[in-house]
C-alpha cells in the first residue's frame, strides 16, 4: 500500500471494531479492568490520604491560620513574623509529613501500574486483531516489562517540552524586540499548533511503546503515520472528545453523591472503562496503520 494511501478504517468502522473487540474478548477485558479498578482506587486512597495530612498540617493549622493573618496586617514587626513562621513550623507534626510523603510516593508508583493494564488491553486487542488467543497473565507480564519504555519515552517527551518552551520563548523575545505583540503572537499561536496538532499524535508513539519490542524512535513514530497524520489526528481527537464528554456527563451525575464517594465510583467504573475503549480504539488505529490489520 503506498505510504500516501490512507491506511485507517473509516471511523464507524473503527467505532464498531472497538466494541467488537471488546465483545470478542469480554473474559479478559474485564480481568483487566478490574485490576484497573483496584490499582485506581488503591492510588487515590494513597494521594487523597496524603492530601488530607498536608491540609491538616500546613494549609488548616491554626498557627498557619495566624501567621496569615499576621501578614495581612499594614504594619508588622519582621521579629513578630519570624516568631509567627518559627511558631508554625513547630507545631507542624514532621512524623505526620513524613507519612504523606511515602503516601504521596506509594500512589505515584501504584498509579504508574495503571500503564501496565492499559497495555495489557492494547495487546488483547492485537491479538484479537490477529487471530491469537489471549493470555491474561502473559498481557500482564508484557505490560509490566514494558512500563519502563512507557515512563522512559514520557520523560523524553516532557524533555522536549521543556526544549520547546525554551525555544519558543527565545524566539518569543526576538520578535519581541520587533514589535511587543508581534512575540506574544507568536508564542500564543506556537503553543495552540503544539497542543492541538502534535499533542494528539503524540499517543500513537506510545501504542508503539505498548505493542511493540523496543524503545520506539521519532523515525519509526514519523514512518508510521507517514500520509495518514491527518486522518490519525482526527480520529485520536474524537477519542479524546469522546472521554471528555463522558466524563463530563459521570462528573456531573456524580455531584448529588457525598465527596468523596463520587471521585471512587468514578475511578473504579468509569475510569477502567473508558481506559478499555480508548486502549482498544489506538491499538486498532495502531494495527491499521502498521499494517497488521485488513481494513
């Protein structure tokens, strides 16, 4: 198939294909999702907890509380505040902090296990896409030795956003010098284009990470959507309206539930599901365009 050729499925095809799959493959998928479930509740459990010591300790301390109070005063000795801050921080429990600390630790690396489950439903959509039984343990086993990639390759990402701001505000000030709205311009135009059109792309080379053996190179990413980033934007944009609008609806439906009982109901049933669907519809897009399925 020529490289300039559209290789996706037409989007309702790719609407009833995901649910096809996961139709077809019900038993693990829902396997899959509830280790989703657990792992998102378990993390939230941690971070809310951690939260919770933090806001008792610092933000609600009564002393907090005073020394606030202390500065919001027109005239203000600075020994009357140094007393004030050392006060504070005395009866700040550091035992307490040290606790949320850990927490706050235990929920970023249980959270990082949400990427083995949704790499296990994009290889049992592979499988399914091919013709393979699939394994649950062995998915589990792919997607926890593959999780490093998946952090390693955000790292690398988060580094060329770095870059990229940098970048733009160096180009930002030159222009600047030109005309003053002629860089705000720019920097606010770059960012939009980088956050609209890129952004979206951007997952695909991380269902390259889930799916296949390796770290995935920027060339691979770039060959693999080679005549199709338009038609793969728009689809990987529809997905993330898709999850936008739905978790708009549960938020607003959760509301009439006591906190924080919405926020649990919405990691534990939601959360999974729309991970499943979305995990389904890229690994699809993925076989598409790699050729590894007939459109």
């Amino acid at each position: 198939m020529a490289s300039g050729e559209l290789r996706h499925r037409p989007i309702p095809d790719l609407i009833g294909g995901t649910f096809g799959v996961v139709a077809r493959r019900f038993r693990e998928i829902a396997v899959i999702a509830i280790v989703a479930a657990a792992v998102a509740v378990v993390s939230l459990v941690a971070f809310t907890s951690a939260l919770d010591i933090v806001n008792d300790e610092i933000i609600e301390n009564p002393r907090f509380e005073e020394f606030m109070d202390l500065t919001a005063k027109e005239e203000v000795e600075s020994e009357e505040i140094e007393a004030a801050v050392e006060t504070w921080l005395e009866s700040v429990e550091g035992d307490r902090l040290v606790s949320a600390a850990l927490l706050l630790a235990a929920g970023l690396l249980i959270g990082l296990l949400g990427w083995v489950t949704t790499i296990a439903f994009s290889l049992v959509a592979l499988d399914d896409v091919e013709g393979r039984p699939s394994a649950i343990g062995h998915a589990f086993r792919i997607g926890l030795a593959r999780m490093p990639k998946a952090l390693l390759l955000s790292v690398v990402y988060f580094a060329v956003f770095v870059a990229l701001l940098i970048a733009l505000g160096i180009a930002m000030l030159v222009l600047s010098l030109m005309h003053p709205y002629l860089g705000v311009a720019f920097l606010v135009i770059a960012i939009v284009v980088t956050i609209l059109y890129f952004m979206p792309l951007v997952q695909m080379h991380f269902v390259i990470a889930y799916l296949e053996p390796g770290f995935p190179s920027f060339p691979r990413w770039w060959r693999l959507l080679a005549g199709n980033m338009a038609a793969t934007w728009g689809r990987s944009v529809l997905i993330i309206l898709a999850n936008i609008a739905v978790g708009l609806v549960l938020w607003l439906g959760l509301l009439a539930l006591p906190s924080p009982y919405g926020d649990f109901i919405s990691n534990a049933i939601a959360g999974p599901i729309l991970g499943a669907l979305s995990a389904v519809a890229y690994a699809l897009m993925y076989a598409d365009l790699s050729g590894r399925s007939a459109c």
